[in-house]
C-alpha cells in the first residue's frame, strides 16, 4: 500500500447535467456501486456532458445546533438545522443547455422569422414548421421528399409539438417552461418549439430526412411534431419558471482516486445582493473569453436506505494499492 494515493490530484472539474422530472422528481440517479467506471467523454444517459468548468466552489449554509442543559448550561448534546448547500462555479463553454442553466429561467430557441414580420426581443412571428413524419428518431428527422427544401447542412432546427392552449409543463421530454394560462403565451401554436430542450444541428440531408450531429437532449420527438429552423439562443433577465436539474461533477483524477459530487436537485440562486453574469478572461489584449456564471442552491430528497433527507452525495473512489486512511 502506498500513502500517495490518498492525495487526490485533478487538472479540472467536468460537468454533467440530467433533467428533472417535475412531476415526479429526479430520475437521474449516479450510483457510486454501479458508476465507478463512469465514462468522461461517453456519459450513461440521461447525463449530458457540458465540458470543464472552472472555479468549481461547493458551501453548505446547513447548521449545527448546541443543545444545553445540566446545572452549567454545557452542551449536552447537538442537532442539525436550516438543512442547506449551494454550488458555484464558471461554464467555460457556450451552448443552450449552458445558457439555459446559467440563465435560470425560460430560454429561448429564436425561431427562423417571416420577412414581414414585427420585431419582438426574443423573436417575432416565424416561418411555418414542417410536420414531421412516422419513423423519425432522436438522431433522423422524417419529412418527406422535398419538405427538407428549407433546411441545410449546419442549421440548428427545434423539433417538438404544436402548443395546443395545454396549461402546465411544456416540452417534449424535458420540462422547458411552465405556462399558467394559455392567453400569457398569445395561444401561440410556436411557443414550444420556442421553448423546447429538443434542438440539434443538422448534419446531413436525405431525400427525405434530416440527419443531426448529436441526438435530441429530449429524445424521440412526439407524435404530432413539427421542425422549424433556430437561428440563435436568447435567455432573458427575469421570468417566473425556475431550471430544475440533476448536476455531477468529477474532479478528474491525475493521480490518486477520483472524486465526485452529486446534487439530485439543483435549482438557481442568487444569495449575494448582486453578482456579475459573465466574466471576462483575458487572452492577449484586446482579446479576452466570455464565461457564464452559473450559482445554484440543492433541494432535498430523501435517501432510500435510511429515509434521511439529504442535499448532495460526495464520493471518493481510492486509487488502486491506496491506503485506506
């Protein structure tokens, strides 16, 4: 055995994001006696790989309470209160799922517009959306001969169902936005693919399909599914939804064992009064990277073994021929 290996040594923390189901609660569950070999760079589904981040920083707000008593007042005994843990740290890599989960509210898809149409901040009126056809999947988008015209190589396309005036969660496997009364989304037939986790890009066209570079975060469109074409990403500052995920985050080993942290439910937080939303990374003047600030809070859920309630999982894998302590 060999004392060295108790030293864990990582170059990054890499993350990785599952949805929550908001009906039922998180599915997404990271078993440390069956994800010991977990796979950096092929993660288990539902997992999604959001790359390195940076200035990865786990506090917890939980409190110990002294209980006293004998003739003294000394502490006779202690108990845990205001159960509570947050997580901060900087994506270093842009992309929906990215923006969505730093943005903490709806995030948009800005749906390709009609020419004509009325400027709005997230959008105006836009293109019709082609239906799409029996025998897709999450990775082949079945429109038929010539319906595929209107697309190319490289576009991103958002692919879920016509809003039909439903109240409540909306997106096709991912819950994307929460819609009260049909009249706050205009009755918009676009609103879910305004909205829906369900976008990818296009990598080759068939006579009949479109075939993406990476499946649907959403999975299997929904029968009744429509395409239409995304020409960018838009969160907003407010909103009254709130991102529910899953969140893991490995600390890589470079040497020693691996470490990793799991939070069943993360939901956004802003505990300080004021907190900047991107930060700069300076390169060589004038040239400097833009990162997204991200800052959740863990939600509880109660731990099938024992019934405890608890906010986050920290395991340590040893290395192999490590000293146990």
């Amino acid at each position: 055995m060999t004392r060295a290996g108790l030293r864990p040594v990582a170059r990054q923390t890499r993350a990785y994001f599952a949805p929550v189901d908001r009906v039922n609660g998180p599915s997404a569950i990271f078993d440390p006696s069956k994800d010991n070999g977990f796979q950096l760079d092929a993660p288990t589904a539902p997992w999604i790989d959001l790359g390195w981040i940076e200035n990865f920083q786990r506090t917890t707000t939980s409190q110990i309470e002294a209980l006293t008593g004998a003739t003294d007042g000394a502490v006779s005994a202690q108990a845990r209160r205001a159960l509570g843990a947050r997580v901060d740290f900087e994506f270093r890599d842009w992309g929906k799922l990215q923006m969505a989960l730093a943005g903490g509210a709806e995030h948009m898809n800005v749906l390709a517009t009609d020419p004509s149409a009325s400027r709005a901040g997230s959008g105006g009126i836009p293109l019709p959306a082609v239906p799409l056809l029996a025998g897709s999947t999450a990775a082949e988008l079945v429109l038929g001969a010539g319906a595929n015209a209107g697309f190319q190589p490289g576009d991103l396309v958002a692919c879920d169902l016509d809003y039909a005036q439903e109240v409540g969660y909306v997106g096709t496997g991912i819950a994307a936005a929460y819609v009260k009364n049909s009249a706050d989304v205009r009755e918009d037939a676009n609103y879910v693919r305004r909205v829906t986790f369900n976008v990818g890009r296009v990598a080759l066209l068939t006579q009949t399909s479109l075939l993406l570079s990476q499946p649907l975060p959403g999975g299997v469109p929904a029968p009744g599914a429509a395409v239409q074409k995304v020409l960018a990403f838009v969160d907003r500052e407010g909103g009254s939804f709130l991102q529910q995920w899953s969140g893991l985050f490995v600390a890589e080993e470079e040497s020693g064992g691996r470490v990793s942290f799991f939070y069943p439910i993360l939901s956004p937080c802003t505990v300080k009064p004021e907190w900047a939303r991107e930060s700069l990374l300076a390169i060589q003047k004038p040239l400097a990277g833009l990162a997204l600030q991200a800052s959740f809070t863990a939600l509880p859920t109660v731990d099938a073994n024992d019934g405890s309630v608890v906010l986050c999982y920290r395991s340590y894998f040893p290395a192999a021929a490590a000293a146990v302590y």
